[in-house]
C-alpha cells in the first residue's frame, strides 16, 4: 500500500501543480528508479485525469559512464529525440531521487558545460513553452545531504510539500505588488551591497506550480544595472560541484570579479561558460518560514524565510529578463542576522522579517 503522504503529494503536482486535463500528454521523468513510488502514483492519477503519461526514469551512474567515456563529438551530439519529446507533451513532471549529490563531483567541469549549451535549447523548449513541475522523492542521498535521517527528511519534505498552497499565494501577493511598483532593489548584509534595477520587471510570485516545495517571489533585473559586491555566506552547489564563500563584484550588470574559498575554478568556468553567463538572470525572495535550515538543495533552500538568492545565468521571460545563458545557477544570501532589503531606498525587510 503507497504511503498516503506520496498520494497526496502526486495529486498536489498533477492537479494543483499542472491541472492536467483530458487529453494532455504528461512526461513523468526521474534521475532514478528510487522515485518509482512517486512515479506510480503520479502515473496513476494522470491517467485518472484523462492524460496520456510516459515515464522516463534513469540510472543515476548513466552520467559518469557518459562523461568519463564519451568522445568530442558525443558531447557535441544533439539529441533529437529528446527534442521531439519535449515539443510533443504539455505536461512536464520533474522527480529528483538522487542516491549520491556528489556523484559528478569529479568529472571536468568543461565537459558539463559544453554538454549544457548543446542541449540548452531542450530545457529551454521545455521551460519556456510547457507546463512542468519539479520535486524531490526522499532518498538516502538527498538525506544524507541535508544532516537527516530518512525518516527525519520524509517528515521535512512532505510537511514543506503537502500543504495548502493557496493560501501560500495570498500572502505573496503583496510583496508581489511591493516589487512591481519598485524601481529599484539593494540588498544590504554582511560584506554585501548590491543594488539594481527592476524597473519594468514583472514579480512572480510562487505556489506551488513549478517547484514542489515552493514558497518565493522572483524577477529578472535588469541586464546591465546591477552594481556592488555580495557575499554568500551559505555554500552554492551546482552540478553536482560544492562551492563555498563566494564573492562576486558586479560593474554594469556584470560579474567583473569572482572568488570562491573552496572549488574557485569550478566557479569561474561557470561564469565562463558563455556571454550570459556573468549577469543576473534572477533576484528571488524566499517566504517559507516553514523551511529554516540549510539542506544543500537548492529546491528547498532557496526559499528559506529571510533570505534572498541571486542566479547568475539564464532569466525568465515571463518575467521580463532578456538574458540568454545555458546556466542558470541559484546562489543564496542570508539576511536574517543584520541584513536588509530595500526598495527604492526603504526596508522593506530586516533581520528576515518583512516590514510590509
């Protein structure tokens, strides 16, 4: 018999979530076969909807074997099947049930990124023109990751995932209103000041239709406008790669200096990866109170209560960005001990605690 809690969970993501109806294909995609629960029971309730759903479930070591042997031109091949997929659904569930984080920890990071611009333009069909949804099904690894026992992290992850999401949608509303009337963001904490523009930029505010768990209102700044240094206190994983202390400067929208105590490379062959790469593509505010610790995931950690995260990389159209990046990665700061964030000159927020 399914855990009740996995049940509720795939009808929040195929009712709530996506709103399948008749006749819509659904692709249910998971990085392993230990999601086969969530798997299921996702399966079973679109077909109740009257959807057609597929299943694309991988082995998690089919990307080492991948990068450690493929050659120049199998990195450089574009899979169009893929693509022909990712045109034909209009539904999209992403279930992440990683048995090891690390697992391309030591893989050339130049590999991944010339694997990221080539299949770049699936993600971006993908994201761009379909409904989707992404979350975790609780696994040793990502247990692990997070200083949890199994079960610990099964209490975490269904109490931050099976709620009411409605009502998580009527309380961003008015930070959602703050931001687009706002000019101007500064976000000020320890060894950090950063301002830029979101004039003309459209929030978003986040409940549950893209990332399960949610909890954040998001924009893309302005390309060219972001100004000053920022420091992340909290450790930025991206690839499977751990990178701590981060500090960027930022000149006319631009990352124009970066340093990492730990995996400083790493960071700046991201940055590198191409032109886009070293501008803002999103400043998100995290609301989830519900949510307190870090636990290297960034599904969860981005909307910590109190914190702010910036991604380097990629925006969203749908929110006004105009910058185009095959990376899109998530960096978060944390302002509830003596940060501020600002708009147009007034807190609006201090210490993690919103003022409006």
């Amino acid at each position: 018999m399914a855990d009740p809690r996995v049940v509720k969970l795939a009808s929040i993501l195929v009712h709530h979530s996506l709103g399948v109806k008749k006749g819509d294909n659904v692709l249910i995609s998971s990085s392993s076969e230990l999601a086969k629960p969530l798997v299921l029971e996702t399966y079973r309730e679109v077909v109740e909807a009257g959807g057609n759903p597929f299943t694309s479930v991988n082995f998690e070591e089919t990307s080492n074997i991948f990068y450690n042997y493929a050659s120049k031109d199998q990195l450089r091949n574009f899979p169009k099947v893929k693509m022909f997929e990712a045109k034909n659904i209009d539904c999209f569930v992403n279930i992440r049930a990683s048995a090891n984080k690390k697992a391309l920890s030591n893989i050339d990071p130049g590999k991944i990124s010339e694997r990221s611009k080539v299949i770049r333009p699936i993600s971006e069909e993908i994201v761009t023109n379909k409904r989707w949804i992404l979350t975790n099904f609780p696994t040793n690894g990502l247990a692990q990751e997070a200083d949890m026992s199994l079960e610990e992290y099964e209490d975490f992850l269904y109490g931050a995932t099976n709620i009411d999401w409605n009502k998580v949608k009527a309380k961003e509303m008015k930070l959602k209103a703050a931001l687009d009337k706002a000019s101007e963001v500064r976000i000020v904490g320890k060894d950090t000041d950063l301002k830029m523009s979101v004039k003309g930029r459209k929030a978003i505010p986040c409940y549950g239709e893209r990332n399960m768990p949610d909890g954040e209102v998001f924009l893309s700044p302005v390309e060219d406008s972001a100004e000053g240094h920022i420091y992340y206190e909290m450790p930025a994983i991206y690839q499977g790669r751990e990178v701590l202390g981060i500090r960027l400067k930022f000149s006319k929208g631009k990352v124009v200096e970066a340093k990492a105590d730990k995996n400083e490379k790493f960071l700046l062959a991201m940055l590198d990866t191409d032109k886009g790469a070293r501008f803002l593509g999103e400043l998100g505010v995290g609301v989830n109170y519900g949510i307190q610790n870090f636990t290297k995931d960034i599904l969860f950690d981005e909307k910590i209560g109190g914190t702010v995260h910036l991604a380097v990389g990629r925006s969203y159209e749908e929110a006004g960005g105009k910058n185009i990046s095959a990376v899109h990665w998530d960096m978060i700061k944390d302002l509830r001990q003596g940060g501020a964030l600002y708009l147009d000159g007034k807190a609006i927020q201090k210490d993690g605690k919103f003022l409006i």
